[in-house]
C-alpha cells in the first residue's frame, strides 16, 4: 500500500468515542429515578416508626391498666399536675413510652371504683391514644391518631 493513498476510515477528529451517549442516558435515567427510589425509602422508614409507634401505644395501655389493677385508687389523681404524679396511672403509662407527654391517656373502672374506694374483682380500663405524624409530605398520606384499649382485673 502506498502511504500517500487515500483511505475510506474517517479521521480520528470525527470519531465519536464509543458509548458516550449510553453514559449520558444513564445519567438522565439516574436523575428521573432517584427521587422515585428516595420517596420509597422514605415510606419504607415511615412504616417502620408507625409500628414501633403502634406498639408503644399498646404497651403504654397494657402498663397503665396493670399499675390501675394493683393501685386501683391511684387513677383518679386531682390538681394541677396530676399526670406528672407518679402515684398515676397516666404517669406508668407515659412512662411505657418513655414519658412523652402527648400520649393522652384516659381511665375508666367498672362498677365503683373511685379514688378511695375500689371493689376487687371490678375492671379497670385504660385506653392511650397517640397523635403521629409522617415523614412523607402530608398531602400523601395524612397524620394519624393512634389508641389502644387494655383492661385488667383489680386484684
């Protein structure tokens, strides 16, 4: 072959370089998807808390119910600050979930327990209820007000 011949290959300068374009394609699609996959870990995290929220709340009724079982007098506390009381079944209760004062607890005895006088044998009810709100925007998914009812025997 002669070296001064023209040949058909294209000069180096016009080359594209292989797959510069896939690398932007995967680019784009990295952008468009991130949020998409952020959002859904986002959720993922959010039922996670509601759960062990969920529970909580559980627990914090199940613990105020069996402190009202065995201290059935001590319910019906008065004054300005009975929850902080810990002669309380609020105060068991809110300390089941680690003293968080917006769980709202409320307490009910069955036939005539009041704050002097309880029947054995009689149910003492305590019901927790627990505001929650999600990480995800509140358009999407709105906040909640989680409760629960437990009931024990007065010993």
């Amino acid at each position: 072959m002669d070296p001064g011949a023209q040949t058909n290959v294209a000069s180096p300068r016009h080359r594209a370089r292989p797959g510069w374009r896939e690398r932007g394609q995967a680019l784009t699609e990295l952008a468009l998807v991130t949020p998409l996959l952020l959002f859904l870990l986002l959720a993922a995290v959010d039922v996670g808390r509601l759960f062990y929220t969920y529970i909580g709340v559980q627990n914090a009724a199940r613990e105020g119910a069996a402190y009202g079982s065995v201290h059935p007098t001590w319910w019906a506390s008065s004054g300005t600050n009975a929850h902080a009381d810990p002669a309380n079944v609020t105060y068991a209760a809110r300390q089941e979930l680690g003293g968080d004062a917006s769980l709202s607890v409320s307490v009910s005895c069955s036939a005539s327990c009041t704050s002097t006088t309880a029947a054995v044998g009689n149910t003492i009810s305590v019901t927790a209820t627990h505001p929650f709100s999600f990480l995800v925007p509140n358009f999407v998914l709105p906040n909640l007000t989680l409760g629960a009812t437990q009931t024990a025997v007065i010993q």
